[in-house]
C-alpha cells in the first residue's frame, strides 16, 4: 500500500473520488440542458480517463492536437473532434491516415486555404472526414469574423470532395454567439445546408451554449479543477482533485518558505497580480507568491502570530492555477483514494498524450 | 538531408553554430577573469551539449534536481553541483548512491536540518560529500540571511561526519554580495574552517561574479539565449540560437496571425506588459501577443500598409522569451547549420533530462 504523503515530492496527485464527481456532475447538467457532451482530453491527456467520460454519458472527445488524437485512437477511441486548423502535408498525411483505420475525425477550420488542404488530402487518400467552421466568438486567436463569413466558407466546403460540412463551432461560448448561431443557421437553411452540430466550449459555459443554441458543448478544465476556475466561480476547492504534493526545503528567509517545485513544475500561467497563484490546503493562509523554475516561494505573512509554521521536511498539497499547464509537465499522475482516513495510491498512470505539441 | 523549413510544427530547433559561439564567448570571458567555468544544463538537460561545455573549459556542471544529475551521470558526468537544498528520504537514497558510483557531487543546503540529513546519509551508506551553504543573495528563495548566518552553518558542517564543507554559493550574484562574501570568508579564516569555493551565478553575472570574489560562475541560458537574455542586453538577437519553428494557423482574424504553438510550446515564463512575448524572424515588426495553450497569437499592427503579411501555411521562427521553460517542453530538439545558404537538421536529440522534476 503506497501512502501518498510517502511519495516523493513534486508529485502530480488527483482525488480520483473528486474527479468522478466532477465528471458525474458535468454529465448530469448537460444531460439536463440537452447537450451532448464532448469533454476536452487536454486537461488530464490519459485514455483511461477519458474512458471515464465516455462511460458517463460523452458522445466523443475533443484533441487540441493530432498527436493527442492519435494516442487516443490508438487507445480505442472512435470519434474525435480536434477543433483545430490543421495545416501542411505531414500533419495531412497523419489525419487522414487516423481518417482510414476508422476513426470518426472531425476538423474545425477557419480558412478555405485549410479546408482545401484537408479535402484534397482526404481525397488522396480516399477517405473522407468532417469539418466544423469555427466563428471567432471575440478571442481573436482563430474563426472567421461571423455568420456571413461562416457561410461562405461552409458554401465551400459543402463544394468539397472528400469533405462534409457538419456545422460550427467557436470557443469559448458567450452570450454574444446566440445572435451569430441563428443567423448562420438561418444563411444556410437558405443555402440548403443542413447544419448538424453547433459546437460550445468552456468550462462553467455549458448554460451559455445552451443558450446560444449550441447542440454539443467542449469542457476540459472541470475534469481535475484549478484554481482559475474556483477564481471564475465555478467550482468549490474541494471540487479542485489535482494537486501537486511538494515538499518544504527552505525556510532560510523570513516570512517565506520555499517548496521543491516551481514554473517547471506548475507553469507560469494565469499569474496573479496580488501573488495568489498556488493554494495551499495544509495552510490556508499561506499562498505560492511566485516561481523560479525549481523553487516555489510562499508567502507566510497572513499567518496569524502564534499559528503554527511550515517546516522543512513537511509535505503540502498546493491546487495550481492551471492543472492543464501542470499536467503537460509532469511523464506521472498518481490517483488516489481516502480508505480509513489515509490517501492511498491506486494507479499510477503515465500521462500518455503529454507534450504532443504536433 | 532533412531541411529545417521541412520539419513539422511546431518543432524547437537550435543553430549549432551559434550554440558553440555562445559556448566559445562565455568560455573566453571565465578564462579572462579567471572564474572557474560551471554552466548550468537546465537550458538544454542534453548530455552531448553537457559534453562541448567541458570540453570548451567548463570544470563540471549544475543541475537544479537530482533526476537531471542521474541523467549527466549516466552519460558519464562525473562532477556535478546541486545547488539546492535536497530533502526526505527517497532523495537521499538517490544522492548517496550517486556519491558511492563515483560521482564528484557537492550540494548547496540553507539549514541544519538539510546539512543533517545529507551527513547522515552519507554516514549510514558510507560514502562523502560536498555541501555549499546557501547565502540569499536577495531573492529570498533560498540561503541563509548573510555572513554571520552562514558560518554558523558552516562550524556546524564542518562537525558532521561524512560530509566536508567546501564554501558558499548564492543566486544570482549581486553587487552586495562582495561584502558578504569577504565577511564569511574572513569569520571561516579565523574559525580554521578552509573555504575551497565561492560560487556565484547568472547568466551575464560573470563580472558582478569577478567583482564579489567568487571562485566559480554558474550559468545555463546563455548557452541559447532568448528574448529575457536579450532585453537584459546579454546576448544580440543574432546570439539566440534556439527558436521555434510553427506554422501560422489562421489569419482570420483581422490584425492578427496565429501560429500551431502556444503556452504548451513556450510556456508563459516571463510574460511582458507591452505583449513583446516572442521575436519573429521573419517579420521583425510582428511579435508574439499571446498564447493559449496551442494558440499563438501574432500581432500584426506595426506592420507597414502594403508590407508583406503573414499567410496561412508559411512556416515562422519564433525566438521564446525563456529558453530553459521551453526546453522543458520539448521532447525533442533539431539542431542544424547553415549549409549554402538553407539550414539543415543535423542532429535529433532527444531532451534527456526534461521532465526530470524529482
């Protein structure tokens, strides 16, 4: 029996009890709301996991990456969305490859430069596949500029060999995307179009793509939590399941104690401007103030004069501010389980689609 | 022959000329001020590297964690500094066994309970090793509060058995630590207590190093060099050896470009206020704004009216702002050299000692 404060330290750790509840949770709304669910792999890149969200109730999943895909179809997995412009031959080549041993691929583009690319591909291969339009729901990092943009670009693909237009999708839903989603429905009922899937993402905006009229929604932070997503009021602390156990190693500099992980550890994401970027569950007064790459530097100064004081030697559970960030740097997550009072290590998983970057 | 521009993307790739300029420039420098020359592997954590910076000079190396010593040792290092206070059990398991294969390994401790445990250690498997004493040179992350500190842990080093005190280090080196240093060394003189070391670091720190008094200089990202290294006015743009090749992805939004990287490709080490989070190559006037995860959003709006703009497909090079955070991203480097006139990949190293955060 491997205790979890016997592991050594940093260690990524999730409360597998915590992450069947998120995933019950999540299921039980949208199933509510009348959405499918789709949920986002990258938050924790294991099969086994996704397993999880397919058994509660998931049509599919979504892949940020083709190297993502291609681990979880190689675990089994038959649908997947990557809500992605895939471009240039190599990554042609891999997707349609995913396309020929069976695998439902459905591609997100934003560009007739892409969805050319993916058609003639398709179409050298001989196997046909799936593409969404994504419209920019105000993030200006990809999607065409709305609903007309977004027919003109399906009029085209729906023009295509080897390819379907199957619908749209944006990220993340907002309340602006209702008006953008009727419309383009609208455009293409005209066109003749059918639109099959309007696709939402985010975690906490199920209920918007509800509202936007969405038919799927994409969530992935929701599966371990974080502390942005506590910050963003959509989840309590103890919904948060990852954790990385650290491990005191200096105490040297008053007001501040120091643990054995830091930006290569947690990622600099999401910093905070008042130094709020680690929660500490042994100490709730006590945040992780700031990073260098190997040292995590906390800051003591709101405990209580009297209170007892971290110690060199003593192990913390820090939440981080983004466990998708955490999880691309750590090869291991262990998953645990409270049995008489103890956490006790059940699996110890490699997180296999970590670092697929391609 | 593979061509760089051929690869697939995003792929971190490194000018090999340029690394062994910088490893040549750094080398002379040390030479000239008579510091002993210990670099830093956590900016690339690839042994082959490792190797030219020995053979340029270096007298051993730094690692931050004992998982990245175990990688160097492995592949034959066998002088090795962890200027890091090491803690529990499993750890001390790990550095007594590299001590008893062989392996010259000195490391930095803050508390008498770190210097403790190590002793003891070493005693129950019967082998010796160096500790350092950490003095905070302002940071306050790590080392003991100034000179009168540092002794006291140094008298009680010298006592333990099994471990022998060689001298102090600090990070980075500042100019106020002169005075430290002359008072530790003058109180260890009149104690009997013999300092062998003094070890400064950072990279561009040398002269500060010099200036203190130090024996040794420690420092890692000037081997690549990025956009941090940069603005600090340590390297030229044309000293930065490693970029990221990418694609942009999208450009449908207007006024901006989007390249097949983002925060799990550079990390968000670093960030900067006015947005300059990575130096295009090809479009100097086109800087990196933003990242999510696999996004990287290029702001366009310095370009010139009827400047040639970026297109969906071409392939950019992407200086990061912190080197050491994307190596660690990285499963992989492309190291290449100019060959009449197009780059082509050399070598393909696996990054050894990434992920190594035990």
């Amino acid at each position: 029996m491997q205790r979890v404060m016997d592991l050594d330290t940093p260690s990524m750790v999730v409360d597998l009890d915590v992450v069947e509840g998120n995933i019950r949770r999540l299921q039980a709304e949208l199933d509510e709301l009348g959405l499918k669910n789709r949920p986002h792999i990258k938050t924790h890149k294991i099969p086994t996991i996704g397993r999880w969200q397919l058994k509660a109730g998931a049509v599919g999943i979504t892949c940020q990456k083709l190297g993502e895909a291609e681990v979880f179809a190689d675990a089994g997995f038959d649908d997947i969305l990557i809500p992605y412009n895939l471009v240039g031959a190599p990554k042609m080549e891999r997707l349609t490859r995913l396309a020929r041993r069976g695998v439902k691929v459905t591609v997100a583009v934003d560009s007739e430069y892409t969805a050319r690319g993916i058609a003639e591909a398709a179409q050298a291969a001989d196997t046909t596949l799936g593409l969404l339009v994504e419209i920019d729901s105000g993030g200006h990092r990809a999607g065409v500029q709305g609903a007309q943009e977004g027919r003109a670009l399906a009029r085209k693909i729906a023009d295509f060999p080897s390819v379907s237009f199957e619908g749209f999708m944006c990220y993340p839903s907002r309340p602006e995307m209702t008006e953008v989603w009727a419309e383009a429905k609208d455009l293409l009922y005209r066109d003749g179009i059918p639109v099959n899937t309007i696709s939402g993402g985010g975690t906490g905006a199920q209920k918007v793509s509800k509202a936007n009229g969405c038919t799927e929604h994409r969530s992935g932070t929701y599966l371990y939590a974080d502390l942005n997503v506590y910050r963003g009021g959509n989840c309590t602390l103890d919904q948060c399941a990852m954790t990385v156990l650290t491990t005191i190693v200096s105490t040297a500099s008053p007001g501040f104690a120091t643990v054995d992980g830091g930006s290569k550890t947690f990622t600099n994401d999401a910093l905070q401007k008042d130094g709020m970027n680690g929660y500490v569950r042994e100490y709730p007064d006590v945040y992780l103030e700031r990073m260098s790459e190997e040292h995590g530097v906390l800051n003591l100064s709101k405990l209580a004069d009297g209170a007892p004081r971290p110690k060199v030697g003593e192990k913390l559970h820090i939440i981080p501010n983004h466990a998708c960030g955490t999880t691309n740097l750590h090869d291991v997550v262990y998953g645990y389980r409270k049995r008489n009072g103890e956490d006790i290590v059940e699996w110890e998983w490699p997180v296999h689609a970590r670092g697929k970057i391609r």
